[in-house]
C-alpha cells in the first residue's frame, strides 16, 4: 500500500514538473483521484476483514492529504463513532467545518453531531451564515437548523429556515410539509 501510495505522488510530482501549470493541475489531481480510489477501496477490504484500526488510521492519513474531502471525513467520523471514540470523532467535525468555511455542506458533519448529542443552541451558529449558499447547500443542511429552531421553540426561526429551505429545494415535499406544519404551529 505505501508503494502504490508513494509511486503515484512521484508519478504525479514527475508529470507535474513537465508540463504547464493547467495540464500539471489536472494530471497531479487525477493522481491525486486514483490513489484516494484505491485507498477507498482498499478500506472496504479491511472493513470486511474487521480491522478497523487500519482503516481510521488510512482514513486520518486521508483527511490529511486532502482536508476538502467530505467522504474521507464522514467515513472517519462514522468509524471513530463505531469504536466509541466521540471526542476524535468531534475533532474531526471541527477541523472539517473550518477547513471547509466557503464550501456549502462544509458544516453539516458537525451541525448533525451536534443535533445528535441534543446541542441545539450551538447549531445556528455555525448554521446561520451558511444560509447565504442557497440551493448550493445540502437540504439536510436546512433540516438541522429549522429542527434546532423547533427544538428550542424558536417557531419563527424554523418558519424562516424552511421557507429559505423551499425557496432553495423546490422538489423537497419533507421541507414543503415543515413549513405548513410550523405556520400551524404559529396559528395561521
């Protein structure tokens, strides 16, 4: 495994040194691609095996190397909660969501950790001014925030959050239910 990991950055520090700046760019990130596919695939091999240390620590390597990388996050975070690990399991939320500031779904690994542990108030925080990405954000994005909102009785919040939800995700029903279930919920 370090081999093949090792022979494609070579490869791809190799091509990236011959050619222009556009084509380098694309061949170091299609290098970059084949070895993150291979670790993946490496990881449901040891997932089946039941080694699950190797895995985090394939992962963690993985998040190191490229830290925009949503699965590579998920994946850790999910294995780190499987071994009862919350607090790495959190570390990881954290540095994805300030690694992530101007990417749409750059919060929602964290804002659903902190849904899950009951953390509604810290939620809007990081929520809140993600609202500017429109339809560029996850709906589920939008569900954390307007159930927080719920959670808390904020009734007005929620109404806001699900119709910028609607506005954003038209095809959503869920969102559209929301929003008729909170003006209810307001009285009218």
């Amino acid at each position: 495994m370090k081999f093949v990991l090792t022979s494609c950055f070579a490869l791809g520090l190799g091509l990236a040194s011959a050619q222009a700046p556009s084509e380098r760019d694309a061949q170091v990130a299609q290098v970059i691609q084949a070895a993150t596919s291979r670790q993946e695939a490496q990881n449901d091999v040891w997932f089946k095996g039941g080694d699950f240390p190797r895995i985090k620590q394939n992962l963690r390597f993985m998040v190191e190397m490229d830290t925009t990388n949503y699965e590579s996050a998920s994946s850790l975070g999910w294995m780190l909660k499987s071994t009862e690990q919350p607090g790495e399991e959190w570390a990881v939320y954290v540095r994805f969501y300030k690694d992530n500031t101007d990417e749409p779904d750059g919060a929602m690994l964290l804002s659903q950790f902190l849904f899950d542990k009951r953390q509604y108030a810290a939620i809007p925080l990081i929520m809140e001014p993600r609202l500017k990405f429109g339809a560029r954000m996850h709906a589920n994005n939008y569900r954390n925030l307007g159930h927080s909102y719920v959670r808390m009785g904020m009734w007005r919040d929620a109404l806001r959050v699900w119709e910028a939800a609607v506005a954003a995700h038209p095809e959503d029903a869920a969102l559209k239910l929301q929003v008729v279930r909170t003006k209810e919920r307001l009285g009218g």
